[in-house]
C-alpha cells in the first residue's frame, strides 16, 4: 500500500512541471482565446449591427431603433426572470405558460368582468407570484428537479388557459357563451403599458431598463444576490454555513413568475385582447437569451447584464432580417445559429469551468 502510494506521489510530482505539456499551447494562442471568450459575443453583436446599419437606411432611422428596443423587452423582462433561476442553478419552463395566462388573465378582467386595468394589472401579478410559488413548492418541499417541475406548471398552465376563455380568443364586443355581449373593453390606462410614451422612448423600454437594472443590482450588489450566486455553485457548502438554501430558491421562482407576468401584461396591451397563442414563443426565446449571456465578457455564469446584450442581440438580428426581407419561417436558423455561437464561448473556447450547476 505504502509503495504504490509512494509510487503515485513520486508520479505526480514528476509529471507536474513537464515542460512538454505546458508548452503544447504557446502563451499568446491563450491569450488570444481569452480575449475572444471575454469579447466575442459583443464584438459579433457590435459588427451585426454595423452591418445592418450600412446596409439598410430604414435600419438607421431613429424609430426602427426604438421599436428594436421595445420588440426586444418583452423577450428580455422573461429572460431575466429566467436569469435568476439558473443563478440558484434551476431554470423556469413555465415562463411562456405564465405570460400567455396573463394575457388571458388581463383581457378577461376587463373585457369579460368590467374590472380597470389596475385591477387587471393586480390579479395577473399576483397570479404570476402564485404560479412561481406553486413551482417553489413543487421544487423545494416535492423534492421534484426543477426541469420537470416547471414543465409540469407548464402544461398544466397551457390548459388552463384554454379553459378560462373556452378555447377562444377575448376581445371587446365578443359573444360570450350565455348569449350576451362582453361588457368590458381595454381601458386606456391599461394600453399605455404598451403604446405610452415618454418622448421617444415607450413605456415597455423603460420598464425593460428599470428591471434589468434592478435585477442586476439585486444579485451582484446585495446579500441575497451573493448567497444565490453561491447556491447555484455549491449548494451544500451554502447550507452547511447555515443559510436556508430553500428559502432562495423559493424566491427566485417567485420572482420569475411576477417578471413573465409582467410580459404578459404588456403583451396584452401590444395585441389588444386576449389572445390563446400569446407567449407561446417566449420560453424558447427568453431561456436562449439567458443561456446565450453566460458567454458575455466571459463571466461563464448567468447575469443580467448578459442576459440583456443576448436579447439585444435576438432584437438586432430578427429586425435587421426582416428589413431584409428574409421569411420569418426560417429566423429561427438564425436563433439557433446565434445561440450555438455563444455556447462555443462559453464552452468550448472557455478556460474558466462555466458557474452554473443544474439543480436535480
């Protein structure tokens, strides 16, 4: 026992600093890679839109560019509820569920029970905070993997919508199943969560900003951030110092149902009724955005303001196509392309091991 210990360390020891190893990567091709880890994605995004910009004068007008950043906040205001998910290392499948339920939720309470949209805008936040409590329940006290968990909220939210308006679309003046005619419409109040403006700037973008900043300050400036942080890394170590890694989790599901539901809001608002396909594309769009900025200025770990440049990112090149003309049926190539670009960063040209542990 003693000689084959001995025979391993004398091994070990010798084989460290075997200069054949060390230099089969010369020092510039490393620091090379870094640099490319740490700034490809957004050199890729900056030359984009450059391109876009030389290419397509519509592309330049000042009202393309505002209407990029009010397509992009609704996919990003999702994705950052997605974000703090995987920052406790779960991820929230439910996210699309959760806005297109809200937009159902929204149009019925006006159209269908003659409610204000401040009462609309109430219930739907409080559904999305319920539906992520539901999930916490289900993850945290059901012992169930947050991936079927949240797949299971998912379906089940996806019916329940077609329940709530009978498989049909709400709109002001439909025929409801009695016979008589919806009472209610969108109030203006409501619609200006979309069509309000403050100057140039509409009311979604600066929500989209104001909660992308929140969020960011939230997990890299305060306590709770720091300690999710950890828990996504190494849960058991975080719970032998004595934090209640439970309650953490609890509330990063919780603040990714209120966020969808928050999209869903202005979703309502953008179509103007209650319609049964809305949010179906989110969850798809929103986890890409997420998963795309763990590869921003190579953090290898899900943060906010990655999440945001990858949804920017998504805006660019979904506008900047359909300028071109390129069919919406093939923008999803370009998606998957964009979001298998920023896993290679984060991957397969990273040295640093990426920060994110899903949970089981």
């Amino acid at each position: 026992m003693t000689g084959g210990t001995d025979t391993q360390t004398a091994t070990s020891v010798t084989a460290a600093p075997n200069p054949g190893a060390a230099g089969r990567v010369p020092g510039w091709l490393n620091r090379s890679r870094d640099l490319v880890v740490r700034y490809g994605f957004i050199t890729v995004t900056v030359l984009l839109f450059g391109y876009f910009l030389a290419s397509e004068p519509t592309f330049r007008m000042s009202g393309t560019l505002f209407a990029l950043l009010k397509f992009t906040s609704v996919t990003a205001i999702v994705g950052l509820g997605v974000t703090v998910t995987m920052v406790v290392g779960g991820l929230d499948l439910s996210v699309g569920g959760v806005a297109g339920l809200s937009v159902s939720l929204a149009a019925m309470t006006m159209v269908v029970y003659n409610q204000t949209g401040g009462v609309a805008i109430g219930l739907v936040l409080l559904v999305g905070a319920l539906v992520g409590g539901i999930n916490a329940a289900a993850i945290v006290w059901l012992k169930i993997p947050d991936l079927l968990a949240t797949l299971a909220t998912m379906f089940t939210i996806l019916g329940l919508k077609l329940v709530l308006v009978a498989g049909q679309s709400v709109s002001s003046g439909m025929t409801l199943p009695n016979g008589t005619t919806a009472p209610g419409k969108f109030s203006e109040a409501f619609l200006a969560l979309d069509q309000g403006q403050f100057g140039p700037v509409s009311v979604p973008v600066i929500l989209f900003a104001t909660i992308a900043v929140l969020t960011w300050f939230f997990l890299n400036h305060t306590r709770w951030g720091r300690i999710m942080y950890a828990i996504g890394a190494n849960p058991e170590a975080v719970r032998l110092s004595g934090v209640r890694v439970e309650i953490y989790r609890m509330l990063a599901y919780v603040i990714s149902g209120v966020l969808a539901s928050i999209a869903g809001l202005i979703l309502a608002a953008r179509i103007g009724q209650g319609d049964i396909s809305a949010g179906n594309s989110l969850l798809l769009d929103s986890v890409a955005v997420a998963l795309v900025g763990t590869s921003v200025l190579g953090l290898n770990r899900p943060n906010a303001v990655g999440t945001v440049l990858g949804a920017l990112l998504l805006g660019i090149v979904i506008t900047g196509l359909t300028i071109k003309g390129f069919p919406y049926y093939a923008q999803d190539v370009v998606k998957g392309v964009a979001l298998l670009v920023a896993l290679v960063f984060s991957f397969s040209l990273s040295r640093k091991k990426i920060r994110y542990t899903p949970a089981t």
